[in-house]
C-alpha cells in the first residue's frame, strides 16, 4: 500500500551512492541470475495472469464495508468496545487500502472502473488517492533502478543508522496529518506559484522512501485524473480541517479518526519494513539478486494475512512475476515449491513471520554503529 517520504537529511549513505547510481547502465549487475528459477517461474504460471474481477470487487467493498462499520463503532462506543472497533478498522482499511498496489500493476481495461471505486471508497477518504502510487511503483518494478538511488521505494535500511528505524516508523504515523497539509494547504497554495507546485509535485506527491526521488509533473490524461482526484481531496481535507477547527467535529471524534488512519499508514510501514532485506547499497542487480533481496512470508504462518494482505506476503514471488494478480500468487507459491529441488534459489526468500525480520534488521542497523 502505501509509504511515507523521510525528512531529507537522516540518509546520509543513499547520498553517497547517487553519483555511484547515475552511470548504473555501465555497471555489471550485481549477482547472476538463476536461469532455471525464471524459466521455471515465466512456464509454470503463464495461466495465473488474469484477475478475476469478482474476487476483487467482493474484496475491496466487504472490506471497506467492515472497515467503516468498525470506525463508526470506534466513534460511538467508548472503552476497550471503541478499542476494538478502532482496531478492527485499522485492519479492515488497510486491507482495502492495500488495493492501491493492485491498481498500479493491473490493465484496467481488466477491471473496468476499479480504480474509479477505490479512490472513491478509499482514496480520498484517507487522502491517498491512486495518483501517489501510479508512475511511482512501476520505478521500484525496473530492472535497472531496483535498490538503486533512482528507486523511489527503496533505501539500504540495513546499512544505516539504528535511529532510522524507529524514524522510519515515527513519519508513517505522522503522515495523516501530512496529508491534511499536503492537499489541504499545499495543494491550493501552489495554483498561485510555479515554483511551489513543482516542489509540491516532485516531493510531495509520491508513496516512496527515497528522499532523492522527485516526481516530473504529469501529462495528458494521467495529468486529468492527477487533477481531479487532487482537486476531490484538498476539498475533503479543507473540509475537515474546517470542521475540526471550528468544533463542529469534536476533538474526541477527530482524534479517532487521525488515529485510524494513522494505525493504517503505521501498519503499512512495518509491513514495509520488512517486504526487503534492504541491503543492496545502491548498485544495480539481477533479477535473481533483486529477489533474494525481498521476502516471502507463505503458509502455514496465519498472522501475515493481517499485516501483509492482498498478496504482500509473497512479495518476492511478486517481484518475480510482477504481473499475477494477488489472488493467484498463493498457487504460483505452490506450483514452483513443488517443481523446483530444496536447493534452487526460490526457496532462499522464504521467512517465519515478522518478528524475526524485524530483529534481522535491527541487529544489522545496531552493527552499524
């Protein structure tokens, strides 16, 4: 789903790799591929390819349904009943959220009016319309800009500092209220200067990581939609920002919400977190070296369908093959377990459960210093 941006001077390590990154196309690769995996992986799923529209409409609205049920309950109940709603939101939401990583890699002629609906169930609500992601993602996806500074969802996590850990978490949770700035204030403001809007579109207008990445403004009908969707979310934000300031929204109910959202955004970081190993300096990989760069999370672990829904638990096998949709990347799992030895590469990217990641991660961090 989505990523919150750092503040720009905590990476001190991606900075020395830029000008290292700029001449990547001149560079070997870093690791050779594992040609008998990727043969395996392009033959065995040539049918899992094609989403299935129902699973995604039954998913996307049930879980929005019982997210704002639960928000709702949040908002009337009080005690540990408010507590549990609250927390069945988060999960629900971000649930439905996380369909924006879907949006990003599906043909919509596919799903005729899906992103249409998730902006408007998801996208404005939580002011994260689809145009965060889309023309982002798909650079975390090239072959030649994986792990590099030109990645705008990636940062040698692993090399840095112990601090950017908890950082890293502290922006995400912080990011609500980011964007009741960023649409609310920043979006109007910049119709009346050039210079802010460039600012406001090449840093503030992306789900990435990497404080390097800038944004070039849109075109043609991407520019369209960009702007209407835009234009939807600065009036919802103002209009909450209006409601909040001058009471009409009680402080109680407007901290709920901040809270929720805010649960999801963090929910989403720790996911984050852990989708990679984060190890890669800045130099260009194969896409063997780009997958055990990435992590799995497979059955029989139950807990990652909460932490890592519509299909983020495989998120090596998505990296492998970028184009099956959430639903089958299950099946995929199973048909290359089954056909590739224990000794094949595809195996190496499976892992546990989340805490053992994360501690993976801060022992090398705390190894840092």
């Amino acid at each position: 789903m989505t990523q919150a941006t750092f503040p720009h001077g905590g990476f001190a390590r991606a900075v020395d790799v830029d000008q290292a990154t700029t001449k990547a196309s001149a560079r070997p690769l870093r690791g050779a591929d594992d040609k008998d995996m990727l043969r395996a992986a392009a033959n065995l799923t040539r049918d899992l390819n094609t989403p299935d529209p129902r699973l995604y409409w039954v998913d996307l609205i049930g879980s929005a349904v019982l997210g704002y049920a639960a928000l709702a309950g949040a908002l009337m109940l009080g005690g540990w009943q408010a507590i549990a709603c609250g927390v069945v939101a988060i999960l629900a939401l971000y649930r439905a959220g996380s369909f924006i990583h879907e949006i990003s890699h599906i043909k919509h002629s596919q799903l005729p009016r899906f992103r249409t609906a998730w902006n408007l169930l998801i996208g404005v609500p939580l002011l994260v319309p689809s145009f965060l992601y889309e023309g982002v993602h798909n650079q975390h996806h090239a072959k030649t800009r994986y792990g590099t500074v030109e990645d705008p969802e990636y940062l040698p996590l692993a090399l840095m500092k112990p601090w950017t850990l908890p950082v890293f978490l502290v922006v995400a949770a912080l990011a609500p209220i980011g964007m009741l700035i960023r649409f609310g204030l920043l979006a109007p403001a910049s119709l009346l200067s050039a210079r802010l809007r460039d600012h406001v579109v090449g840093r503030y207008s992306g789900l990435q990581i990497n404080p390097h990445f800038r944004r070039k403004r849109p075109e043609g009908e991407f520019a369209r939609s960009w702007a209407r969707l835009e234009t939807a979310c600065a009036v919802w934000a103002l209009t909450l920002i209006t409601l909040a300031v001058t009471g009409v929204v009680p402080v109680r109910e407007f901290a709920i919400l901040l809270g929720v959202t805010s649960g999801t955004m963090f929910l989403n970081q720790v996911r984050t977190l852990v989708a990679h190993l984060w190890e890669n300096e800045g130099e260009p990989m194969s896409v063997t070296a780009q997958y055990l760069d990435s992590v799995n999370v497979p059955p029989p672990a139950t807990l990652p369908a909460l932490w890592a829904p519509v299909g983020l638990r495989f998120h090596a096998l998505h990296h492998l093959l970028p184009g099956v949709p959430y639903h089958n990347l299950g099946e995929a799992h199973r048909r290359l377990t089954a056909a590739l030895d224990q000794g094949s590469t595809f195996h190496a990217v499976n892992h546990r459960g989340l805490m053992p990641l994360v501690a993976r991660l801060a022992r090398s961090t705390l190894a840092q210093r």
